[in-house]
C-alpha cells in the first residue's frame, strides 16, 4: 500500500494500518490472527510504544487491550490521564508465540523482527506528530532510538532521537506482571513515578 503524501493524516493512518494487515516482511504475520495498528488522537502530547501485541490483542486488533493493558491503564488512571489523549501502539505488529499444546505462549520478537517492522512505527510517528514518545521496555526503545538501551538503568529519563524527538524509557508493564506479588506494588509506584515524568516537561 502505497500512502500517499497528500493524503489527511486520519486517512494516511487508516492506509498504513491497512497495508500492516498485508505485511509478510518477517514471518511473523503469517501465524497471527491480524496486525494490530496503534490508536489515539492525532498529535498527542505522548505516544506510548510496547513490544508487540499480546493474545487478546491479537484477538481484538487493539493495541493494550490484556493483562498488560489493564495494568498500563491503572497506571494512567493513577496519573489521571485519559486513555482517549494518549496513543498507543507498538515497535511490532503481530503477536509472535510459541503453541504449548493449544496455548499460544507470548515469544520475544527478534531483533530483525522488529528491524522489519521499524517502518511502519516511523511512519506513524510521522503522521501521528506526537510531542513526545514513551518506550515500554527494551523492544521499544531499540527500535525508537536505533540502539540497545539498558532499561533499567535509564528508566525515567528522557533521552532523545536523531531527529530530536525525545523519548522517556521505562519498563513494560509485563515485566510487572511477572514479578513475584509482594513486589507489584513497589514496582507500579515507580512505574508510575517514571511516567510522571513524561508528563511533566523535560529539561
Ligand atoms: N504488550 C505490548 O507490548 N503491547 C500490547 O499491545 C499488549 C501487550
């Protein structure tokens, strides 16, 4: 699909969005249910980024819409930002897995994965025009700044792309989910504590 320059931008996204369903550029749209595009208002003060879709947003065709999106939606919540003034999306558009038995268990995108997808989330973000971008965990921020970023030392800093977009890294809400109970609590504080900082202004 080829979109075209002089196309509005809500239109442009419904083309790209369009053109992610045909995507074979990696294996991985072969064996999902759907590409899962990104969603939000047009030129937002932040764009949030995951990993890839999940089962149930692979299911529905929404980014954040499982486990992961309800965790990220408390977090919001918590922030009292609406879901609605935000976008989301993700580094990866379809889900990749592993099937145990009939269970499709969530596999971590390769590197030339995300590198095959990395266009469509740049011509997102050109279209979309976001003030700033948050990554959620690693996945994201490679693919948004072009390099290996150690989360956990930069999380709740802001660091900024070649073409001066500046970008707040934190982990992925998955990655809280996976911790032992009596740590979630401790972990979604500075969760949210990173993400307060993508609200306030950067220096
Ligand atoms: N995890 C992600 O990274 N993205 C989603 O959309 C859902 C879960």
């Amino acid at each position: 699909v080829v979109v075209q320059a002089d196309a509005v931008p809500a239109d442009a996204l419904s083309g790209l969005a369009a053109g992610m369903q045909q995507c074979r550029a990696c294996p991985l749209g072969a064996a999902a249910t759907q590409a899962v595009p990104g969603e939000g208002p047009m030129q937002p003060s932040l764009m949030f980024v995951g990993e890839q879709p999940g089962e149930q947003e692979d299911l529905r065709g929404r980014p954040f819409v499982g486990p992961a999106g309800q965790l990220f939606d408390r977090a919001l919540q918590a922030l009292g930002v609406a879901r609605t003034a935000v976008y989301v999306t993700n580094a990866v558009r379809h889900f990749k897995y592993e099937l145990r038995g009939r269970r499709r268990i969530h596999k971590t995108p390769s590197q030339q994965e995300a590198l095959a997808c990395s266009h469509w989330l740049e011509e997102e973000i050109a279209l979309v025009r976001p003030r700033a971008l948050v990554a959620l965990g690693g996945t994201a921020a490679r693919s948004l700044l072009g390099y290996p970023v150690a989360v956990l030392q930069e999380r709740g800093r802001w660091l900024e792309r070649a073409d001066g977009l500046r970008v707040l890294v934190t982990l992925h809400p998955s990655a809280l989910l996976r911790l032992p109970p009596q740590e979630q609590p401790q972990a979604f504080e500075d969760f949210v504590r990173d993400l307060s900082g993508a609200l306030s202004p950067s220096p």
